[in-house]
C-alpha cells in the first residue's frame, strides 16, 4: 500500500508576490527565520518557492544588482507541482527528478499547500535550502 502526502501538506508560510525584489524575500526569510519563501501571482496564488541558496547564487553572479532582482526572475522554469493524490512514492521520485525543495501542492480547484522536503525526505534525500553565510559562499 502507497503512504499519501495528506499528513505531510502544511499551509504555505510567508509569501512575497513575483514582483517584489530579492532583497524584500531575504528580509522576510531572516524575519521569519526560515530558509524558504512562497513566491506568488499578482492573484496571490503560489507559483513556487525560492529558497535562500537560490538568493545566495543570485548575490554571488551580481553582487551589484542582486537587490534589484523581482523574485519572478528567481522561479526555476518550468513549475512543476506535487498533486493532492501523490503519494509519497511519487514524492520521492519527483524530487529526485526536479531537485530538493519545498513545492507547491494543487489540487483541480487550485493550491491546497505545500510539501515542505524537511518533513519528508529526511531519510530519502538531502535537502537543500539551507546554506552557509554569504561571505563563505562566494
């Protein structure tokens, strides 16, 4: 029998829209201490998230500009999202497949939440994420 994500999908936390920059999403990740940021639509429908090695390898290729960055440039494309049915089989293949991070969970009717990789993959894959200082990175 296949395990369902069901127990895993929590509410999406803190959220920045495609149109604000990189800064405001660091800003947010330290205050909320975490190593991620939902990126959503103008509609506030999350797209995906951006997490703080992303940021990392943004101010490290333009340390000049990086501050100016929308987060919109930082979404890997294509988004690729888990669905409500997965199981978590299908999780582990996936992030196998498109890299350790948190992504969004849909349904037919739009977003319900998000898998958080920690929760999950623990055993089954590193996760990324988290990342030294910035001054050990570049």
């Amino acid at each position: 029998m296949t395990a369902s994500l069901d127990e895993w999908i929590r509410a999406i936390g803190p959220l920045v829209t495609m149109t604000q920059s990189a800064r405001e999403a660091l800003a947010l990740m330290d205050r909320y201490e975490v190593n991620e940021i939902a990126v959503a639509n103008l509609y506030h429908q999350p797209l995906a998230f951006i997490v703080r090695d992303d940021l990392d390898e943004l101010r490290c290729s333009a340390p000049e500009s990086w501050v100016f960055t929308r987060c919109s440039a930082l979404l890997r494309r294509p988004r690729y999202y888990l669905r409500t049915d997965s199981t978590l089989e299908d999780a582990v293949a996936f992030f196998g497949e498109h890299g350790v991070r948190p992504t969004v969970v849909v349904s037919d009717i739009g977003y319900v939440g998000a898998l958080y990789s920690e929760d999950v993959l623990k055993d089954h894959l590193p996760v990324s994420g988290a990342s030294a200082s910035f001054a050990e990175t570049c």
